[in-house]
C-alpha cells in the first residue's frame, strides 16, 4: 500500500501544505483549504524543479535555448500529471468522506 512516513518526498512538502492550508483566506467558514493548499503546494514544487533543471541545463550545456527546452520539457513531464490526479483525487476522496484507510 505505502508507507505513513516521508520517505519518498520530502517533509518540506508537508509543512508547506500545512502552512498554506492555515495562511489561504475563506470565505466559507466551513470549508476545507487542505485541497486548494496542496494544488498550491503541487504547483510551486513543480515551478521550483523547473527552475532547478533549468540551472542545472544551464552549467552543463551552457546555452539559454536548451535551458528553456528542457526546463519546459521536464515541468510538463507526464509522470507530474498523473502524479496530480493521483494524489488530489486521493485526497479529496478522504477528505470529503473524513474516512482514513482503517476506518471502515
């Protein structure tokens, strides 16, 4: 199934999310922000890998053109999509039915 532990991502993530997820305004007080929080999140790990990949073109091949390339390549990567739909839909699922995977 998994493990509960951070061990394939890294926790900078979780605190990232949580911290959205208490700073993001609503306008319903019985609304939830953990969803937008992780698309947020998702989105601004995304943006930073491409920045990364972008410098990282840049040292070893030197040329801007190349840089964009991969840097464009690597942000839309499919893995990343389906990565989204995964996990955001996993999510919401738990969080709308404020069930966890031991509960029955």
């Amino acid at each position: 199934m998994g493990y509960a532990s951070p061990m394939l991502y890294p926790t900078i993530t979780h605190y990232l999310t949580a911290l959205l997820a208490i700073i993001i305004p609503s306008s319903n007080p019985a609304s939830n922000n953990v969803e937008i929080a992780c698309d947020i999140a998702f989105f601004i790990n995304i943006f930073l890998s491409g920045v990364a990949i972008f410098y990282l073109s840049i040292y070893l091949f030197k040329n801007k053109l190349v840089a964009y390339i991969s840097a464009i390549i690597y942000a839309s990567y499919p893995y990343h999509l389906a990565t989204l739909f995964v996990i955001t839909s996993t999510s919401l699922i738990k969080i709308n039915n404020k069930k966890t995977l031991f509960q029955h």
